[in-house]
C-alpha cells in the first residue's frame, strides 16, 4: 500500500486566489477559476513535487466572508475538515485588499486548530499590495511569503517555506519499510492504479456514489442539481488495489450550459477532461428517470475516447416494488437507447443503501483488466482463419477479399490490425461481426475495441517469395 504524503492545505477568503495558486502549485487546471467568489465548492487534493520532496495540496471551498451560495454551509463544514487533518496550513490573503475581518476569522480558526501554519500574500505584483505588506503580521501566522499566484512570482520561495514547515519525516521521498513497495502517490506510473471517472447528469446520485464508496462524506451532496462544480479526485485502496475516483461536475445540455454562465461550462469542460484521463468510466443513471438522451451522449464521449465504461443504473431502491417485469423492461431500454454500449456491463445498485455498490469495485477490477489484456498472435490467427472460413468478408470488387493475418498492437483499450490480400476497410457490419466474435472468444467486458484494415504491401509479398 502506497504511503501516505503530508498534507499541505489552501485556506482563505473566497476569491483571494487559492484555486490560482492550487493550479500554480500543481501545474494543472484541476480547479476552477473565474472572478467569481465562492466558485470553489469541494475539497480538491493533488501532489505537489518541489526540490525532490512530495506533498498533498488541497484547494478548499472560501471558508469566510459574504456568500450568496445555499451550500456554504456545507462548503464550510468540509473546510475545518481539511483543517483537521492538514500537516500544514497556508493562509491565502489579498495584498489589494488588505486586512479585513475575515481574514482576522479564519486566521483565529486556524490558531485554535494548533496546526503549522503560514501565510501567503497574493496579488503582491500591485505596489499597492507590496506597500501594505506588513499589516498582514498582526494576524499572528508566521513566516510571511509575498506572492502573485497568477504571474508565478515568489511561488518558489512559499514552496521552500512549506518544506521546512513540513515534518522531514515524510517529505523527501521516504524509503519504504519492510515488506512494501514505495509507490508515488498520484502519479500516472502507478502499479496498479486504476483512475475512474463518475459521469453522468446532473443528480442522478454520482457524489452520493462516490462517498458510498470511499465510506465517508467526501463529496457535497445535496438535492440541487449541479451541486460539484470541480472534478475531485479520491484514492480507495480495494483488495490491495488502488483506484483514484473522480466525481465529475454534472454534464449538460449545452444551452444549459450556456444558461449556467462561466462557472458551468469550465464545469463541462473539467468533465470532459476528466473522461479522457480516466482508465474507466462509470456512467451513472437515475433509474426513476430513465436513459435520456443526454446519457447517450455522454456515454457516447466515453466510447469515443476508448475508455472502460459500466452503466450504474442509481437509485435502484426506489425500483424494488416494481416488480420483476419492470427489470426486463428497463434493461431493454436502456440496451436500446445505448446500442453502443452493448459491451458495457449494467448494474442495479442504490449509493443512498449501498445495495450492489461492491459489485461496482468488482466490476471496475474486470473492466480495468480487459481493457488490458493482449491475445497472443498464434491465438489470435487461429481464431481469424476459422472466422474468416466460416463468414469471408464481403468483396467490394472482383477479386475475393481474404484475411491473411492478425496482430494486436496496443491495449487500453484494445487495438487490432487485420491484415487482407486487397481490401483497406471492412464493411460496417463486418467489423461489428469481427468484435462479437473477439469479444465471445477474448471476453474485453467493458472496454471498446478497435480494429484498422492494412492491404498487405507489394514489398511484403516480395519479401515472403524470397524467403
């Protein structure tokens, strides 16, 4: 089991600059950033790497000051959370705006919590906030750094600060102990991570899913659509296997989107980053609304980008008095309004009971080996040569079209090349034949396939002559 690394907390006003400098830190786009406060709703956590040391940065949600938001409550609640667990605090204050009463709040929050804590002035490129620079020690956390998040300057000398602050024990790179393998948390190399994407529409349950499975309250879940606005990563160690969730920003209908404002579409657009950094995606439905259309294209996003997908249809206990006829006719529907997922395993689960929620991490363990598994040639061809004997693709031309051999040149999700006498593309229909059949003979339970046509070249032919 991987380590875990110190953890290094952004707290302050909304709108002071923590989710330009969480990006800064990062080098991401993980959280969203616009002029408008209380943007940040979630606590967002990604490793940092300085000077050859690591480290966990969360973003919170603006703990203090006006909010307009019906959630603050909750925003609030998940930041003294992070405040409570944090090895380190960062206080991100506006240099422009000087000192003003909610700073002094989360600042007397932050000495009750008896943490290590510094602070960081944004915004110090104005020479107004330079100037004004020394008024921000009467809050009583020390050291004090000058920064400007947005530009990068002194960026370099808060994260020298925050290493000291740190315990040297766990920072630069610890060896591991006895029996363990050191595993760097959060990178894309990790042994056996596996990075999931929840996706879906708007409630239909995806965050009460998310915190089903991580066992805790982790995700704000409320009964207004659109409540996760950043896509928030969480690691859930299962059966010695590490898996990262993320709990997408709700997708829309793009006029919807366009109605939400600057805050909606970076949401979309957080989403549809998350699908293509995802290894499986977990296509979350309301079962008492059905598949819409908007689930097909989302769906449909995930195809295209060559993911793992399991359909989740949520909601399931409110289905139970439905009867077993209800069963066959929503999954026939949904088979229906989803052809293209006829790859994709569906299951019945209920995030607000838990029902069928372990059968989902069994399920994403499957999929995640599929959609690296890789059939050796010799196998392969044995199987082509009977497919091929039994049902020869159709000639478009005069002379007849043969499969002369296969390989598989790449996993996640699998790709296969198949290579004729003349032909460069099979018809539709064959190629849906083809994956059937690799799917009867191979299992690929819900991972796409893809599949390319080569003629073999003259130079081949010439090749296997003189040979």
């Amino acid at each position: 089991m991987a380590r875990a690394l110190p953890s290094v907390v952004l707290v302050g006003r909304p709108n002071v600059g923590k989710s330009t400098l969480f990006n800064r830190l990062t080098h991401s786009r993980r959280a969203i950033v616009t002029a408008i406060p209380g943007t940040t709703r979630d606590v967002i956590t990604y490793p940092v790497e300085w000077q050859g040391a690591r480290f966990e940065l969360t973003d919170t949600g603006g703990m203090f000051g006006a909010s307009a938001d019906p959630l603050h409550a909750l925003v609030l609640e998940r930041g003294r959370r992070a405040i409570a667990d944090a090895d380190l605090l960062v206080l991100v204050v506006d240099g422009r705006e000087g000192v003003v009463p909610g700073d002094r709040d989360i600042a007397r929050a932050l000495h009750e919590a008896d943490k290590p804590a510094l602070l960081a002035v944004n915004k110090t490129d104005d020479r107004r906030a330079r100037a004004g620079v020394l008024e921000f020690h009467q809050l009583g956390v020390d050291p004090v750094v000058e920064i400007s998040a947005e530009h990068g300057e002194g960026v370099g000398d808060l994260l020298d600060a925050i290493l000291e602050q740190l315990p040297r024990r766990s920072v630069v790179n610890a060896q591991p102990a006895s029996g363990e393998e050191a595993v760097p948390a959060g990178s894309a190399e990790t042994l056996d991570e596996v990075s999931i994407a929840i996706i879906g529409r708007p409630n239909a349950g995806k965050s009460s899913l998310v915190n089903r499975l991580l066992r805790e309250e982790r995700m704000i879940v409320s009964e207004m659509p659109g409540t996760t606005r950043d896509s928030v990563d969480s690691v859930l160690t299962w059966h010695r296997r590490q898996f990262r969730i993320v709990d997408t920003a709700g997708i829309r209908r793009p006029s919807r989107v366009a109605r939400g404002g600057q805050v909606e579409s970076l949401s979309v657009l957080l989403a549809q980053r998350s699908i293509e950094a995802s290894d499986i995606v977990v296509l979350v439905v309301d079962a008492s609304v059905g598949v819409t259309d908007q689930d097909a294209t989302i769906a449909g996003a995930a195809d295209k980008a060559g993911r793992g997908i399991i359909i989740a249809a949520n909601k399931w206990d409110l289905m139970k008095d439905r009867g077993p006829e209800f069963v066959k006719t929503f999954d026939a529907e949904l088979r229906e309004q989803l052809k293209f997922l006829d790859y994709a395993p569906v299951l019945h689960i209920s995030a607000a009971t838990g029902e069928r929620t372990p059968r989902l991490l069994e399920t994403i363990d499957r999929v995640a080996a599929s959609r690296r598994k890789r059939i050796k040639t010799p196998e392969l061809n044995r199987l082509v040569e009977r497919i091929s004997l039994e049902h020869p693709p159709a000639s478009p031309g005069r002379k007849h079209v043969r499969i002369l051999y296969a390989t598989q040149i790449g996993v996640a999700p699998p790709t296969f090349v198949f290579f004729t006498n003349v032909a460069t593309s099979f018809h539709f229909s064959y190629t849906r034949f083809l994956e059937n059949r690799l799917r009867e003979a191979f299992g690929f339970e819900g991972t796409p396939i893809r599949m390319h046509v080569r003629a073999r070249t003259r130079t081949a032919k010439r090749g296997e002559r003189s040979g």
